[in-house]
C-alpha cells in the first residue's frame, strides 16, 4: 500500500509543493533572524561555516545549530567582559 502511495502521481506533486512550502518558511525565518541580529565580521564567518558545513560536508544540521549556539555564548561573555573592563 505504502509503495502505491508512493508511486502516485497526485502525492507526488503534493509533497513537491509542501517542500515549496517548507523552504518559503524557512527563508522567512532565516531573513528574520538576519535582520535581529548583530552585523560585524564574526556572524558573518558563522553564517557561510554553517552553512558550508551543512551543505557541502554533510555534518548533522544539530550539531552545527549546538556549535553555532556554543560560539554565541562564549562570544556573549565574551564581549561582556570587555565591556565590565
């Protein structure tokens, strides 16, 4: 049964439509992030290893999200010790 849904034409396109779906909420959220956050050499070196590491090296996608997590914290206390001096 699996296999005859699979196979039909009208799912078929229905799924290709819901990965159109999928990728426009996607960009939606990617652009609202990039206008929230900060602009300056470091998150721009973080967006283009991110996304190399998920397009071109196939690394799993959470553990790019824990290491991009990971450098944003260490960044946060980072720049707030700079600040307290």
């Amino acid at each position: 049964i699996l296999r005859q849904f699979q196979e039909n034409v009208y799912v078929q396109y229905a799924f290709r439509g819901i990965r159109c779906g999928v990728l426009a909420l996607i960009l939606k959220a990617m652009w609202g992030m990039y206008k929230k956050c900060k602009k300056n050499v470091p998150a721009y070196i973080v967006m283009v290893a991110a996304f190399v590491l998920v397009a071109f090296v196939k690394l799993p996608v959470l553990w790019v999200i824990a290491g991009c997590a990971v450098f944003g914290i260490v960044t946060f206390f980072a720049m707030e010790k700079e600040g307290k001096k």
